[in-house]
C-alpha cells in the first residue's frame, strides 16, 4: 500500500465518522431508538462520452437492530462520484446543511 492509499484510507475515515455524527443529529429523532447509522459505497457505471467507467454512490442507511426482520432504510445518498471519498464529501456537505437549517429553526422557535 502507497503512503497516498493509506493517506485516502484515513481521510475517507475521518469523513464517515464525521457524516455518522451528523446522521445522529439529523435523523435521530425521526427514527426508532436503537437506530445504528452507516455510511456505504456502491460501485455505478457513469458513462461520459460513451466510455464506460467504474464510479461510486454513496448511502447514508439506518439499520433497525430492535426490528425482528432486521429493516434497514437509506435516508440520504449522492452518487455518479468517480472516487468514494468525493461522494462522502458531498454526504458530509448534505448533512451540514440539513443539520445548519435544523439548528437555524430551533433558534426561531425560542
């Protein structure tokens, strides 16, 4: 593994935990407790100019753990990303938003 590898390894890391913070704050209170939240990549054909590349979508799920069948829901995805670490930060950049405008409302309700 090259040094640049293991550099994108800790930084997609570091931006999954970040999007799995916001998640909590954004979406815990629309879901069941025991709720586990993840972040998941999905490879996606993007085709551009009619060459076939690999690319990446990114999903934000919500895993019922107390729910006998196991459910599990996708509450916010990005995709046609050619890297996964650009669709975590568009994930990330999402969830900033939704958290920004919670935030902004819950001033004006004081």
């Amino acid at each position: 593994m090259t040094s640049t590898q293991y550099e994108n390894i800790i930084l997609e890391n570091a931006l999954k935990k970040k999007a799995l913070s916001h998640a909590r704050a954004v979406f815990s209170p629309r879901v069941r407790p025991g709720t586990v939240f993840d972040v998941v990549a999905s490879t996606i054909d993007l085709v551009n100019e009619g060459q076939t590349y690999k690319g990446y979508a990114t999903h934000l799920m919500a895993f019922d753990e107390l729910s006998r069948s196991k459910s599990w829901q996708i509450l916010l995805s990005v995709d046609k990303k050619s890297t996964e670490k650009e669709g975590l930060e568009e994930l990330v950049r999402d969830l900033q938003a939704k958290f920004s405008d919670m935030i902004s409302k819950s001033y004006c309700d004081i």
